[in-house]
C-alpha cells in the first residue's frame, strides 16, 4: 500500500495508513508532513474518544434526527455515523442496520477526511472514485449520498449525518439547510454528552483523590498519634496545638489539659531563658531549627529531662507553627548524674591524700630532705610523676563537677594575654624538655587586652600547650601565635604531631574522650581537658575550635573578646 502513496492525495490518506507511515521505515512522503498528518488525525481521535459515545446504547433523541434527515431529504435511509481509527460506527441508524463496519471504502470515513462540511455523490456509478466501491457494488448499494460533518467545537471532524438513497438524485438547497441544521442538534447533543461525560470522570477522580488522601492522612495521624517520641505542633506563641499520646506520657498530662497550657508554663523556669533565646532566634530566621536538652515540670511534680528539636513551619514570609519532637532522656541523664557525682566523691577523697604525696614526692626530688642514692632518687622521681598525674586528674574531674553544678568561678580582671601565653610556654619548658620539644611563641599584636579569669585561661593554655607536647614527635616544635581576628583577639597553639583521626573529631570535646586510648594512656590524661577548656572559652564569650591534616599536625585556638578592637593591628 506504500508503494501507491506517491500519487496519493493528502485527503485520501486515512488514520492507519498515517500510522503505517509512521511505524514503517520506508517512508515516502517528507517526514514531516507525515508525522504533522498522523498527529492531526491523532488528536481527532483522541477528541472523538473524549465524548465516550463510541459503543453507546442506542438512544432515541439520535433516532428521531435520522428519521427526520430522512423524510425531509425523501431518502429511505439515514445515519448518524462517528468514525474512528479503524472503523465506522453508527450511533443511529434508519433503514439499514447499525453496528460498525471497517474504515476503508467507507463514504462518510471519505467525507471526513475531504473535510467538505457538505459532502454530496449525486450518482456513485457516474463517479470513478466510487464506482468499484463495494458499498456501492454491494449491499446496500449507495447510489446517492449526501453527508453533513459533525465538527467538533476544537475544530475535528467526527463524523457526519448522511442520507443515502439506492436511486440516483439531487439535493435541493432546502434540503441542505435542513441536513446542516439537524447536524447541529447532534453535535449538540454529542457536546451535552461529553461534558456530563467529563463532569462524571472529575467527580470520580476526586472521589478517588479524596479516598487516597483521607487513606494517607490515616495513615500519617496513626503514625504520628503511636510515635514512640513526643511530637507536638505549637503556636509561635507557645500554645501546644497538638499534642500525641507520647508526649503526653512524658510530661504526664491528658491531650485535653496539654491544649490548656503553654510550653513556657511547664518548662523548668532555669530552662526557660535558651529556649526562649533560641525561638526568638528561629522566628527571626537566624536559625532553621534548635537542638537543646531541657527540663520539663511533670505534672506529678518532678522534672523531666527531654531532648528538644524544634523546626518552624512558614507560609511564605509568615511563620506559622513549630514542630517539636520530645524525648525522654531523665534515665540518661540520671546515669550520667550519678556517673559524675561518684567520680566527684572519690576524687573529694582522694585530694587530700594525693596532694600530700605530691608534696612529699616534690620535696624528695628537689632534694629537700637530703640527697637519695641514685636508685632511690629515679624511683622517686618515678612516684612524683605519677602522683602529679594523679593530681592533675583528680583536678580534672573535680573542676568538671564543679561546672556541671554551676560552682564554676571566675573572677575577671583585664588581662594582656599575650604575656599569659608567655608566662605559660615558660611554665611549660620543663614538660616540653621531658619529650625532647621545644616552644615558640609569635606575637603579633602588642598589648592584646582581654576580660578574663587569668587562673582559668591559664588552664585552658596549660590544657592546649600540654596537649601539643605529648603529641609531638621528638624534636618537634610547638608555636603559639597570638593574633588579632576582627574585634577578637586568636590564640593557637600549633603543633606538627600525627594529626586527630577524623572519625574522633566529632567526640573530641566530650567528657573522657580520649581518641586512641591505648596510645593516649600511655602519654597520661583524663580526657576532660578540651571539655573543661572549652566550657572556660564559652564562658568569656569565646570560642575554642581546631583544625588538623594526618601527618602534618593540630591547630587548636580560641578566640575572646578584645577588649578595645579598635587598638587591634598587627605588628609589622
Ligand atoms: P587528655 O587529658 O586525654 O589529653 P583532652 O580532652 O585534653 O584529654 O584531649 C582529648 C584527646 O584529644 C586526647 O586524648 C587526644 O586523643 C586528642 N588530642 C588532643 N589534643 C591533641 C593534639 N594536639 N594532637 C593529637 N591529638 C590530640
């Protein structure tokens, strides 16, 4: 059928032969005016197939327009025919039998595709394009045909509404008129058709939408209600808007008494403040979600200890409510509680003692109480050492209580921490001897002012400089830079040790974390030290912070506030 596509006409190329085009890789009209015809014919089928009328029942409004198109245009038979990819289909016939019948020789099929809106044979056997039709040759012997199309508004042809005769005629003007103006009613009819089709399909697709939202909203409340965590939607005001069944278990109210109060009414009042600090710092979009662990007052009267994450829902500019998840974490806490408050007793214990052995160990290796034969005078020297680890750890643990509780204190004074970094690298030149290191310090600023607790940045340097020697190779240098940063005043302590192993940077300013424990017992330490230095750093309004690479060596420095930063300026 290819073959004789070169001599055919535009109008003669039916749907499957567009479709045999465009599936066939022979092709012999342009490629583009193939593919525009099959997806113009395309589309009229698609348009035809959204009136969901293909395959219809009969139904007797279209019966009584054939009827009429046939006794106003005196022809025995009429049809209301659609024609569809393959073939025709009548949605109402009079005087022949309906049904479909395939597309090809089919006269309205032709009508459709000529694109006329009148299509008229006054004598099939005198036209030589439908002279061998079989529809003509055959049953039921078409000698007249005159067929109206049926558009559709977005400009398709559907089908047509003909009349035929078996005798050959002609069509009077009136008779045309007529013909077009019932074409109209049954487009009219197809039209009312698809859209109370369209309205059914939309109802339905809410229906099922509906259904699967009210299924996932379900879902999701099941979820969020049997939660083993507390979750609970609240108001930029505070109000608990909701509030799931595990919240309520921790806090020991019902949902209905939970809705009656506010998150700042049930927090523990010392808590209030950060969590206060930190929404405000949310709603000001400083912050896109909190982390903290607070108290909460149970309504049997004791306190809960919650972990808290808050995120904040926006519509637009507007914040609209927080999302806050609670879990319980009294046991953890009072684990960890007990865990100190043993430590710091045993450690209360052992003060006094320790300290007097240091002492003593002291006075024997400074010769104080007369000269040791030189067995003796290296096992003493071994016991000082110890008892001054001892010492520094039962210092450690001690100064951590006192943190925790609060007994922590300072007492700032203006301080040049330039020369205290000195007076701590002298301090220390005995300790870096011991490991076979030397310290250097830069500084780079005159007169860098601080408002600080000189005993307590003592120790945080003590801490930092300490640390550099033990993990410095023999022979090593340690620096400590003193510089200024913006309004803050830098101090480093520079070591070119082996590094921190990645996967401890995000413990190493946790209580006892030590990153290798074997090798760091060896070089002595609780791992409280970076703990304890930083909480001293953040309590001047500091930061302590460090940065290390495998092999090539640790940076740690903290900044503080300066004191006046417009006198900070390098020394050239
Ligand atoms: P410690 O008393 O054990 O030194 P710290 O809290 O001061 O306790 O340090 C914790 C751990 O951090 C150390 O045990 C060590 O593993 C690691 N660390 C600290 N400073 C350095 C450094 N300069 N180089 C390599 N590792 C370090």
């Amino acid at each position: 059928m290819l073959g004789c596509l070169h001599a055919a006409s535009r109008t003669e190329l039916t749907y499957a032969m567009a479709v045999e085009i465009a599936e066939s890789d022979t092709v012999v009209l342009p490629e583009e005016e193939a593919v525009s015809l099959l997806s113009r014919e395309a589309r009229r089928v698609q348009v035809l197939r959204s009136y969901d009328v293909l395959d219809s029942l009969p139904e007797t409004v279209y019966d009584d327009i054939t009827l009429l198109a046939s006794q106003i245009c005196k022809t025995p038979i009429a049809s209301i025919t659609l024609v569809d990819a393959n073939r025709q289909w009548c949605k109402s016939t009079y005087g022949i039998d309906g049904g479909d019948s395939p597309r090809e020789h089919g006269l309205c099929s032709y009508a459709v595709e000529n694109g006329d809106d009148i299509f008229i044979i006054p004598d099939t056997h005198g036209d030589t394009r439908f002279a061998n039709n079989p529809y003509v040759t055959g049953d039921p012997g078409i000698r007249f045909y005159a067929g109206v199309l049926l558009m559709s508004p977005e400009g398709y042809a559907l089908g047509t509404l003909c009349v035929i005769d078996r005798e050959p005629r002609q069509f009077d003007a009136d008779q045309r008129k007529a013909l077009r103006a019932l074409s109209r009613q049954v487009t009219v009819l197809l039209e009312e058709r698809r859209n109370a089709s369209a309205l059914r399909k939309a109802h339905r697709a809410r229906k099922m939408m509906h259904a699967a939202l009210e299924r996932s909203e379900a879902l999701f409340r099941e979820a969020y209600e049997n939660a083993p965590i507390g979750i609970a939607l609240v108001s930029t005001e505070g109000h608990w808007l909701r509030v799931n069944k595990a919240l309520c278990d921790i806090l020991g109210y019902d949902a209905e008494q939970l809705l009656n109060t506010t998150f700042q009414t049930i927090t523990y009042p010392e808590d209030l403040e950060a969590d206060l600090r930190l929404v405000q710092q949310m709603l000001s979009r400083q912050l896109r979600t909190y982390q903290m662990e607070k108290r909460y007052c149970h309504r049997a009267g004791h306190l809960v200890w919650a972990q808290l994450n808050v995120s904040l829902v926006w519509d637009n500019d507007q914040p609209m409510y927080f999302v806050a998840q609670i879990q319980d974490i009294s046991e953890r806490k009072h684990a960890e509680r007990a865990k100190v408050e043993f430590l710091a007793m045993v450690s209360h214990e052992l003060r006094t003692p320790v300290t007097a052995l240091r002492g003593a160990t002291r006075l024997l290796t400074s010769g104080s109480a007369g000269e040791l034969p030189a067995k003796a005078q290296s096992l003493v020297s071994l016991a000082d050492r110890n008892a001054d680890r001892l010492h520094r750890l039962v210092s450690d643990i001690l100064d951590q209580e006192k943190m925790e509780s609060g007994a922590f204190e300072y007492r700032k004074t203006q301080i040049d921490i330039e020369q205290l970094a000195e007076q701590a690298a002298q301090e220390l030149t005995g300790y870096a001897e011991q490991y076979h290191v030397t310290i250097e310090t830069h500084c780079r600023m005159p007169q860098a002012m601080v408002d600080a607790d000189p005993d307590r940045i003592m120790q945080v340097l003590a801490n930092l400089i300490s640390n550099a020697i033990k993990f410095s190779p023999q022979g090593a240098r340690v620096e400590i830079h003193v510089e200024p940063v913006s309004d803050r005043v830098r101090v480093s302590v520079v070591d070119h040790g082996s590094g921190i192993p990645e996967e401890f940077h995000p413990h190493i300013f946790k209580k006892f974390a030590q990153a290798n424990s074997t090798a760091t017992n060896r070089k002595g330490g609780s791992g409280l030290g970076l703990n304890i230095s930083r909480s001293i750093v953040e309590q001047h309004g500091g930061t302590l912070a460090f940065r290390t690479a495998a092999g090539v060596g640790t940076t740690f420095y903290f900044e503080l506030p300066a004191i006046n930063p417009s006198r900070l300026e390098p020394t050239k």
